[in-house]
C-alpha cells in the first residue's frame, strides 16, 4: 500500500499524515486470531471488562474487536454479565460486561507463557513503512530566522548557526565538537523542533507474527489535539529525540528480545524516526567509535535498516528517517580516521564563548534568577578567576557559579550580590584545583 493511500491529510494540519481506521481484520494488517487473543489476555490481565473498553484498549474498532468477542463467548473463553453500559449507537453488545471464564484462563495462561503483550494492537509492518517514509519527508525549509528562534535561549556565535542551519535543511548527519559545557546537547535537542510538524508513532510493529513495541515514553511526548477520524494503534507525538550518552551498547542498536515477557523492544533508531538520533559523548560509548559508525552507516546512507528477528528466524527493512546527531568534547581525529569523518556529512564546532558572550549568557542567567546584573562584577570575574589562572570560558559556568553564589549568600545570611567577596566563595566552590598542596600538611 501505498504512502499516498495511507495517509488522509487533514485540512488544518497538511503536512501530517492521518493513518485511516481500518474496517476490518485485513485492513488491519493483523489476523482475527491474533485480535482474538489478544482480547482475551486483556480480560484476564484487567477482569470483567465492557466491550467497548476492550475495544478502546486493544485501539480497534468495535465492529472488529466484536467478531473477536463473539468467537471468544462462542469457544466458552468468555461470558457476557449483562448490559453493564449505556448502548453505543445502535449497537447494544459494546454496553455488556466479558469476564473470562474458567477454560478462558486456562488458554490466556498459555498465551501468556508465548507473549505477554496486551497493549495496543500492533501495526503491520509494510503500512508502518509507508508512514514513516511519508512523515520522514519534510518541506519545511530551515531558514536563519527559525534556527535563531529556536536557540535564542542559548547565547552562540552566528558561525555555529551558519554551519547548522544548511545541515538540517539537508536533514543530513551532524557531528557536533568543541570544548566541554557549551550547549552541544542542548543545541541538538533544540534541534527537533525544526525537523517538521508532530508524528504518527505506532505503539507497536506486527511483523511475522512477532510484536515489536515501539512507543516509549521516555522518548515519545504525545500531543493533545482534536483530531479527525483515525487508526488510533498511532499516537501523534512531537519529533522525537532519542538520546543515548556513555551507557550505549551494540545491544541497544538492535531489537531486543525478552524471554519472559515474549515480545521484542524496538532498537533506539527506530523509535528516534521522524525526529533525532543524539549520540552524546560520542567516543566514550561501552561499543568503540569505530564500530558505533560502522553499525550505522548503511542506515545513514540507504535511508534504510536491517533488523534481525532472531525468533522468527528472519531480518526485516525499516525505514531510517532520522537525523543523527554525534556530539563530543574529544577531539575528532582522536576518535575516528578521515574516512569515516567523511560519511558524517557536516561538521559543526561549538567553542568557547568570547569574553562579550560570556557577559550575555552572565546577564541572562542574573535575569532569570532575579539577581541585579552587574558587568564591573563580571569583568573582576574575568579577570582575577580566569586570566590569571589561564582557565578558558565555558558557556555552562555563570550558572553554575550563581548558583553557588545565591547559595553561600544565604548560608552566610547575606543579600545575594556580584561582590567580590561572594564572586571568590562561589568560584573556590566549583572550581576543583589539584595541583596546589593540601594546606592542612
């Protein structure tokens, strides 16, 4: 099927694709028989349940989930105990209450030591394709104006703009360098917002015969919006942003597989399609450098990826839509030769703030915590805390040392202020300085 017929585009939100509700088993990508069991552990994980409940759980309509129903009630799985609720439309059996009976048990045990998976239903594999292929292609161009907006809150250079404005024009790869505490990560998650309008994400994948969830909480932000008509297995979410640090693993780039739970987690690219795929600390992952890009780079450049379905004894295609962003503070040919820099298409270095940019991000940082900005205060800081002791700007530090400058303040029960005296305390606090000898010897 085809993206185009997949997606009916809503008037007042063009550019998102709403996946019709299907009308049918077929047109639900899914068997009646894998509906029907699903059903029956929803009524066993949750009791006696209203039909239409099990029908706003599963996320299908009643007309399919009732055939599931009656195959159910017929095979002795499940009982009706009466109109429970008030009857939808014309139709009276989504108002009675299912309980599963004692047979009904016995086979939601057995499908439980199979899968446990009782969420919603899950989406076939080629219509999520379709989709995700739809929703990945975004006309939103990327001017200078939009990219100012969405990092005004952080105070840079107009070179990092200049630099990372085209790269998400072109939705291409973006390796992020420079010194450490200077908003790369926050810069790249700002990123997101400026990849397209919200997405259709699906709660989970049908994929020969496998359920592989997708949806994540920790990853997707639902949106709350009227909506029209639509397959309700897909959650409209913001452009996600995956975010993995030094705890990645091989293993978290590919499908994982829980034995007692029977179903698979999708692997942090799939769910970051549609959005940003951050890669913070690049180079200080469990998995080398070198073998974290030589993982990824066929996604980067075929648009697409394999994932192994080891219990199905198969490896599907999936779509790579996202934009990678690799961030880090080590210098790049530490990390990786001129051969693999070349597959990360653009290179944008974030430096140290100036001595003038300092001051902006001091000022704004005194305004959002209600303390009077003074810049005779920032030059001694300058000056006595970082010329003199050859210690470079970062862009993270004027919030870092108000906020140990409010603190001692109101231990020492004073008005807090840019003196210098409370400039020293809270600079001696956060700065750590080894190399001078243990006064107490």
């Amino acid at each position: 099927m085809s993206a185009a017929a997949m997606a009916v585009s809503a008037p007042q939100r063009a550019q998102i694709g709403f996946p019709p509700v299907p009308q049918s088993p077929k047109e639900a990508g899914i068997p009646a028989s894998f509906i029907a069991d699903l059903a029956l552990k929803v009524i066993y994980y949750n009791g006696a349940m209203l039909g239409r409940d099990v029908a706003r759980h599963v996320c299908l309509p009643w007309n399919i989930v009732s055939d599931s129903l009656k195959f159910l009630s017929d095979e002795g799985y499940v009982s009706t105990t009466g109109i429970r609720g008030t009857v939808g439309g014309s139709e009276f059996a989504d108002g009675l209450q299912y309980a599963i009976s004692r047979t009904g048990r016995e086979r939601a045990k057995e499908l439980i030591e199979v899968n446990q998976y009782a969420g919603p239903a899950p989406v076939p594999l080629d219509v999520y394709i379709a989709v995700a292929r739809h929703q990945g292609r975004s006309s939103n161009p990327v001017t200078h104006q939009m990219l100012r907006a969405a990092l005004d809150h952080l105070v840079l250079p107009p070179s990092v703009l200049n630099r990372l404005g085209p790269a998400l024009g072109a939705r291409q790869s973006i390796f992020l360098y420079g010194p450490p505490g200077n908003g790369k990560s926050s810069i790249a998650e700002a990123c997101a917002a400026l990849l397209g309008d919200a997405i259709f994400v699906p709660h989970a994948l049908y994929v020969k015969g496998e359920v592989i969830r997708v949806f994540d909480p920790m990853h997707h932000r639902p949106v709350s919006t009227d909506l029209p008509a639509h397959d309700t297995r897909w959650a409209l979410c913001a452009r996600p942003v995956v975010r993995a640090g030094g705890e990645l693993t091989g293993r978290e780039l590919e499908l994982s597989f829980d034995p007692r739970m029977g179903f698979f987690e999708a692997s942090l690219q799939l769910k970051a399609n549609g959005g940003l795929f951050l890669v913070d600390d690049f180079g200080r992952q469990q998995l080398s450098p070198q073998d974290l890009l030589n993982r990824l780079i066929v996604p980067l450049e075929a648009g697409f990826d394999y994932l192994n379905i080891g219990r199905a004894g198969t490896t599907v295609m999936v779509p790579f839509t996202e934009v990678l962003i690799l961030s880090t503070n080590l210098k790049p040919k530490d990390l990786v030769d001129e051969a693999f820099l070349r597959r990360i298409r653009y290179k944008v270095e974030v430096p140290n703030p100036s001595v003038i940019e300092y001051g902006r991000i001091f000022r704004r940082v005194c305004d959002s915590i209600g303390l009077e900005y003074d810049p005779a205060a920032v030059n001694y800081l300058v000056e006595e805390h970082y010329r003199k002791a050859s210690r470079p700007l970062h862009g993270c530090e004027p919030r870092d040392i108000l906020d140990h400058l409010v603190h001692a303040a109101s231990y020492f029960g004073v008005e807090p202020r840019l003196t210098p005296e409370l400039l020293d305390h809270a600079v001696s606090a956060y700065f750590a300085n080894f190399d001078d000898p243990d006064p107490t010897v």
